[in-house]
C-alpha cells in the first residue's frame, strides 16, 4: 500500500532500503478512520471484495484437495500486505484462515484493531501489525501459505524488492495475489481524471499514473524471482452501480495470481499462464461501462 | 389493466424507497447504549431471528442446515412452548394452510417435507373457484396430473420443523418462552465505543447481541415497529371463521373448492377422504353468529352457501351464458366441466373459531442488520392461499443471500445483500398482495356491473391458459 518515497524518474535511483513511500503514507493517514464507511472514500474497495474474494477463495479450493465448504480457508495463513483499515482481512478471517495484516501507517492498524474487536472469531483469526514489509522478513521467512497485496503495488517505492521479500516470507509453493492498476492511456483517463476528479469515487491524489504497474512488467518481475504467472484477469468498475466485474481486457484494472516455485526452483513444466501480456485493444473496456 | 393497477398499487405499497434512513431508524442514540465492556458480556450470534411460528421455524432450520453456516451461531426466539408430536391426534386442528409445490421444495430441502409425509397431509389436484351470484366458474389443474398443492396442519408444520430445528441443535439455539421486549439499533459506521452490534432484550432481562436479526414476528410485529418502518394495513370487515367439518359421504376429496358470496369466499379444503376444514371470510356480525349457532344450524349455513342460487339474477345469468357460448365458439375446450362440491354433514365440536382479518405491507423489508420475512413484511387475505407460501418464498430468497454472503466472508447483517432480496421479494410480493386485495374487493359487491366484469373476467381467464397457468 504505501510506499515511501520514490519520485518517479527511471530506475536510475535503485538503492532504495524501504518499499515504503512517506509521500503516500500521508495521503492515507488523512483518511485513517473512513475505512469502515460502506459509502464513504473507500466504498469502491468495499465492493471490490465482492470479486477478490472470492477470487482468492475458489483459486486457494481448486489447488487444495481436502477442504470444508463451511469454513473453506480453514488451517490457511495468509499475509495481508497494506491491508489499511482490515478490508480485505477480516472476510478471509471469516472463511476460517489465520490472516496477519500489516501496513505501515499506525493509524490504519489502531482503526482495523478497534474494528475486529467487537467480533471474538475475527479478533483470534486475525493479527494486526504496524510495519513495512521488509521489517518483518527476518522472523517470518517461509512462514505464510498465502499473501495478498491488493490495490498496493501501486504505492510501492521499490517493486522489486517488494517482491523478494514476498518470496522471502512465502513458503514454497505459496500463492501470491496482486490487484493493482495497469499503466495506459485509458488507465489514467478512467483510473486518475474520471475516478479522481470528476465522480470523486476515489479520494484526489490516491493515485499517481507513473506508478502504475502494467501486467508485463509485474510478470516479468514475477517470473525472475522465482514465481510462476498462473492467472491474469482484468477488472472492471462500474460507477453507476458501484460494482466490481472481471473482463477480458487488463488495460485498466486488473488481478494476478502466482505460485511460488518448489524447493528444487522448478516451476512445474505443465503451466500456461492464462493471459499473457500481449498487447488488448483498449476499445472493449471502454465500451463495457 | 390489471398490471398498470399493480404498478399504481406498488408505488402506494413501497413509498420512496430513496427516503431510507442511511442511519437506520433516525439515529436513536436512546439510552440502550451501553459501555462496550457491559455489551460485551451478552452472548453474540450471527443471526437471531424473533418469532418461532412457521416462517420463523423454517428460516432458522434452513440456515441451520446450510453448509455456509457450519460454524455460525444462529439463536431462535419463540414466545410460547415448544411443539413436536411423534403421532398426530385422531382429530384434525381446525388452523390449517394450503402449501404450494415451491414451499414444499423448500421444506424438503432441510428434510422437513418427509416429517410432514409421516404425519399427515392431504394432496390437491384441483381448485374450483366460482362466483356465488353468476355461473361464471374457473377451475385449475395442473396438465400433467400433479398435486397442485397440499393441505396441511399448521400444527405438522410446526412439529416437522422442530424436529428439525434439534437435528441442528449445535449450530441452533431455540429459546422458548422467550419474549424479546426491547431492540437497540446500531449505527452503520460505528464509532471506537459503541457496539457494532443489534442488541436484544428478552423479558426475563437476558441480553442477546446478534449481527442480523431477522423478524418473523407476525403482522403486529414488533421488531418492525422499532425499526420506526411504515406499514401500509388496513383492516378489513371481516373475520374468517374456521372449523373442522365431516362430509356426507366419502369422496375422493381432492378438489379444493372457493365460493365467492357477496359477504366474503367460503372454500372447503380437504383433509381426507370424509373431512375438509371450513375457511369462512365473512362479515364480523356473521361469524359471530355462526360461532354462537348450534351444530345443525351451523352445517345447513355451509350447505346452504355452497348450493343456494339465491344471489343469482336472470341479468347476470343471460349474459354469462352469452358469453359462455361467445367463448365456446372461439375456444371449445375453454369451458371446465363444473363438478359438484361435497355436502357436509357434521361439524367437530369444538372445532370452530373466528380471527380477524386485514392486509399489511411494510414500505421496508429490510435496514442495517435487519430483515423482516412473514406476515412480519406483508399480511394478505386467505382467500387466495398465499399467506405462508408467501413467507416460505421470503426465507428461500434471504437464505440464497446469505448463504452467498457467507461463503464470501461478508458481514452478514450489511445492507448490501440484504437490500437484493428487498428488491426481489418487493417485485414479486407486491403485485401478488395487490391482486389478492382486488379480488377481495371486486367479489365483494353485489353490483350489477361489477358482477358482470368479474363473471366475464372469471370466464375469460378460465380460457386463457397463460393468464391461469401465472395464477
């Protein structure tokens, strides 16, 4: 989620010790306590759940054989990477997984703590953390089944090294999910000048379009630190209804699923990443609306 | 014209929906507010649903058994004592409902529809309604010779669905005898001290919180009262008097049969081969009477409303037949063979009472953290037999959601699944409620015109399979 610093430029300025971005840190800490306004700033991250979940959730079931329907995430740990106000943690809380959120901003941890309190199943599934990725590394590696970094990466200062420290703290084999923003022309007319400025469904300055990451590039991140691309999908926001959909097209929004290669660095020979990122026309996604 | 009535009637019937208070009832900050620390002690449940009659039985049996709800908590409360029998008694319980095939696709759902089978319920092939002061008949029936419906207890009901409420007794906690008195609503986005949470308080002073609660609580219900919902109800004149009655002869008693009399329907539903109970709407000066007359007197009434031509009048006669003929011409198998409804020959003694009858319709179904399903949300007239199916329909909607909502992690009391079963329920229950109150008060009149439009109407719709087959 946030991330520190990092003004643009090229990749000229790579030594960077933390992923996170003080600039941003101050945007969210404005909003610290409208995390749990169904209608308010963070509504269209509410109703995003209605597709990432159960995105994360059939993905985790198709790959798992033994699992119970009535608790399906059950014995399942997961990392929520910038889980702000506890979003997205407390509904994998609630299909019985161990979920460890952090994120950077103290404000947005009191807020998710003081949320998950009042329910005794969430206040045990779920632990709350005030702390950047890279500081927790060192006592967690290999220790989580899942990490989910939704609408992140975005905010990130390093990207690269945000994804080591993923790996470094995913067991083998261990899923990573990404939602975050592609970096195109549409993205930043309907992502920035339309979501930003004219409906005001995103609060101003969330977003700077030269952080965007485009599919190829997180991809190509992805496949040289040992991951393997299982799933690409666009996603599609709809101001009018207020609901999220998935489309063929990633030129605006979209999710990422890959696997953590096995002990031996293989990535076993038989996958084919849904999606590749060849190039979609932009025409379909703006028609969809 | 029929539609554009249901349209006229929906808009009065739901009120601008864009008037929902985003902070449920008007932010009653009363003083049911307690420290989070006292709040705390009382037990929460994901769902508490206030009212154990049949809607409320099943609602919290269906989410008992449903997978999502493994490992929820789900808390029944019912007023009165529990009721389970092993063998029914010889004699029937004169309060009894017609049960669609859909209500008993649900009942079985949960394993419920195969107590009711062992107990005892009487299957219905055909309902023949007709008109007391014309000819003018329909009758329904289903093509492929199925049961169009079936009559049973209310007390089997109840009995099925307590058995198997204790088959889920780990994931269902049913307190009887327990009168919730008091409600405290929490604001949507709640503030660091005060609970999230709806709270309950049951006359006996023990405290319940629960994340949804759901009121099946009856037409005067109470949760929807202090959820400050407008409920659009009306009284009507009348009073249904029921009685468990012994027929003449053994039949094969698989019609049900609706007379409507100028002074309200009497229908006959069958129980089995030589026993029907009486449904009788009628004036409250009537039923009174009927009530207070001797067992004699009480049969020659129900013969006599059954067979009597004395509403007829040769006006009406005439151009029924017309357009009977008008009708044959154009479609010959549109006229049904009228059969002849039994003649009774005994009442049980005992048996008979009269309940008063009205139509509600709440403008709400649903707020933050509360549902309301039953007679709770809409109150109809029996004389179409929809009152519990209609709630049976309620509980399959709310539980799809739910069961939804649940598998998807999401809070279960959040307005957003619970708002799309208001919409779906709202678009099917309200032109239903409005269509039965129309019939209510088109066959209640004896005026010439009238007469004729619903005899012709009666008529038409007998011919025109679309229009029954919807019905």
């Amino acid at each position: 989620q946030l991330s520190l610093f990092r003004l643009t430029m090229k990749r000229l300025f790579s030594a960077s010790h933390s992923s996170v971005d003080s600039k941003e840190m101050k945007k969210f800490q404005l909003l610290a306590q409208k995390w749990w306004d169904e209608e308010g700033e963070y509504s269209a991250l509410h109703s995003m759940n209605d597709i990432r979940v159960p995105f994360i959730r059939d993905t985790l079931l198709n790959m798992s054989s033994n699992y119970h329907l009535g608790n399906p995430l059950s014995g399942v740990k997961i990392l929520d990477v910038g889980c702000g106000g506890g979003l997205l943690s407390e509904p994998l809380g609630r299909l019985g997984a161990s979920v460890t959120g952090i994120d950077p901003l103290e404000d947005n941890i009191r807020t998710a703590d003081q949320h998950k309190s009042f329910d005794p199943v969430l206040a045990k599934r779920i632990q709350y953390k005030s702390s950047s990725l890279e500081e927790i590394v060192e006592e967690c590696m290999e220790t989580f089944d899942v990490i989910v970094a939704s609408e992140v990466v975005e905010h990130v200062a390093d990207l690269e090294m945000f994804i080591k420290c993923c790996s470094q703290v995913l067991k083998p084999e261990g899923s990573l999910f990404i939602t975050t923003i592609n970096k195109t022309q549409l993205s930043y007319v309907l992502g920035i000048v339309v979501a930003e400025k004219i409906i005001g469904v995103v609060p101003e300055g969330t977003h700077e379009w030269e952080k965007f990451v485009p599919p190829e590039e997180l991809e190509r991140l992805l496949e040289s630190n040992g991951f393997s691309v299982k799933t690409v999908n666009g996603m599609l926001y709809n101001p009018l209804s207020g609901s999220w959909s998935w489309m063929e097209s990633t030129s605006i929004n979209y999710a990422m699923h890959a696997v953590k290669s096995g002990a031996q660095g293989q990535s076993s020979p038989a996958d084919v990443p849904s999606e590749l990122g060849s190039e979609q026309p932009l025409a379909t996604a703006g028609t969809t609306v | 014209t029929s539609a554009a009535m249901a349209a006229v009637w929906g808009r009065g019937l739901l009120a601008p929906l864009s008037g929902r208070p985003r902070a449920g009832p008007r932010a009653r900050l009363r003083p049911g507010l307690r420290s989070v620390a006292a709040a705390a002690a009382a037990p929460l449940y994901d769902v508490v649903v206030s009212g154990g009659g049949m809607v409320g039985s099943a609602m919290a049996a269906v989410l008992g058994h449903d997978i999502h709800f493994h490992d929820k908590k789900i808390a029944l409360l019912e007023a009165g004592p529990g009721k389970e029998y092993d063998r029914m008694p010889d004699s029937y319980s004169n309060r009894v409902s017609s049960i669609s095939p859909g209500s008993a696709t649900l009942l079985s759902s949960f394993g419920a529809w195969d107590h009711v089978c062992s107990l005892r319920l009487k299957p219905f092939r055909r309902m023949q309604v007709w008109d007391a002061c014309s000819e003018a008949m329909i009758v329904f029936e289903k093509d492929d010779l199925d049961d169009m419906g079936y009559i049973v207890e209310n007390d089997v009901i109840m009995s099925a669905l307590t058995k198997q409420l204790n088959a889920v007794a780990d994931r269902v906690e049913v307190f009887y005898r327990s009168r919730a008195v008091g409600y405290t609503w929490p604001l949507p986005s709640h503030s660091c001290d005060t609970s999230p949470w709806v709270q309950i308080e049951l006359s006996d002073g023990r405290r319940l919180q629960t994340k949804l609660l759901i009121g099946a609580d009856g037409h005067n219900s109470i949760v929807r009262k202090e959820a400050e919902i407008k409920n659009i109800e009306h009284q009507y004149d009348q009073s249904a008097v029921v009685a468990t009655l012994h027929l003449s002869e053994a039949t094969d008693n698989n019609v049900a049969w609706q007379r409507f009399l100028p002074t309200g329907p009497i229908a006959l539903l069958p129980l089995s081969d030589t026993a029907s109970s009486l449904v009788w709407s009628t004036s409250h000066e009537h039923a009174s009477e009927l009530l207070a007359m001797d067992e004699e007197s009480f049969v020659d009434s129900i013969n006599s409303a059954f067979w009597s031509n004395i509403n007829h009048s040769d006006f009406i006669d005439t151009a029924g037949a017309m357009f009977r003929s008008a009708i044959s011409l154009l479609k010959p198998s549109g006229t049904a063979v009228r059969q002849l409804p039994p003649s009774v020959a005994k009442v049980d003694p005992e048996s008979r009472a009269m309940f008063p009858l009205g139509m509600g319709h709440a403008t709400q179904y649903v707020q933050h953290r509360m549902a309301l399903i039953g007679d709770a949300a809409h109150r109809v007239h029996p004389l179409a037999g929809q009152g519990v199916n209609l709630g049976f329909g309620d509980i399959a909607c709310l539980a799809h959601h739910l069961s939804a909502a649940a598998f998807n992690g999401s809070d279960l009391g959040s307005l957003k699944h619970l708002l799309k079963f208001e919409t779906e329920r709202q678009r099917h229950n309200v032109s239903l409620i409005a269509a039965i109150d129309m019939l209510k008060r088109l066959y209640s009149t004896r005026l010439a015109p009238l007469v004729l439009l619903r005899t012709w109407g009666l008529q038409a719709t007998n011919a025109l399979p679309p229009v029954k087959v919807r019905i």
